[in-house]
C-alpha cells in the first residue's frame, strides 16, 4: 500500500484529507509540523508528500528545503499562501506543485 503524508497544523484538514486518500487505498500518515516530516520521513517510507507552508516549530518551505537534501520524493505544498511570489518559493525551493486552500 502506497503512504501520504499529510502534514498540516489545521487537524480538519489532516482529517478530510485521510478520508478522501484512504477512500481510494492509500495509507495515510498524518502530522503537524515541519519538523515531524523529517523525522517520519527518517523512519518510514513515504511515496508522497502533501504540506502546509505555515506550521510551528518549522515551516514547510524550510522543511522542503531540509527534505530536498536527502530525498525526491514528490512534494505537494497545500497552502493558504496564494501570492505569486509564494508560488514561485514554494517550487523554486523544491516543491512538485502547489494547491492554494479552500481546495
């Protein structure tokens, strides 16, 4: 079974998102910070990533950052940050597509 993890401080989100993706057969792994991301992904295996940019501890671009040192795995950033300039970062820093919320 293929893992999702879902990483985002808005739990709803975390929620909805593991309905949907384990509806279709995903296994889904959900988390709250950028920080958590780097530890599961030291621990388990992941086939994709889908992270908010704004979260305590670390946010996700700094954790995409850290996580493009070690790994490919393809990056989706979920965001509320909608600016152009934001766009831009979140690719440029190694994220595979970005998804402005409400979805």
């Amino acid at each position: 079974m293929l893992s999702i993890l879902v990483c985002d401080d808005d739990r709803d989100i975390v929620s909805a998102l593991r309905i949907y993706l384990s509806a279709e057969g995903y296994n889904v792994i959900g988390c709250a910070s950028g920080k958590e991301v780097l530890d599961i992904m030291k621990r388990q295996e992941v086939q994709l990533v889908i992270m908010d940019i704004m979260m305590p501890d670390m946010d996700g671009i700094s954790a995409v950052a850290e996580l493009r040192k070690s790994s490919n795995i393809p990056v989706i950033f979920l965001t509320a940050k909608s600016e152009d300039i934001d766009k831009v970062l979140g690719l440029n820093i190694g994220g595979d597509d970005y998804i402005t919320k409400p979805f």
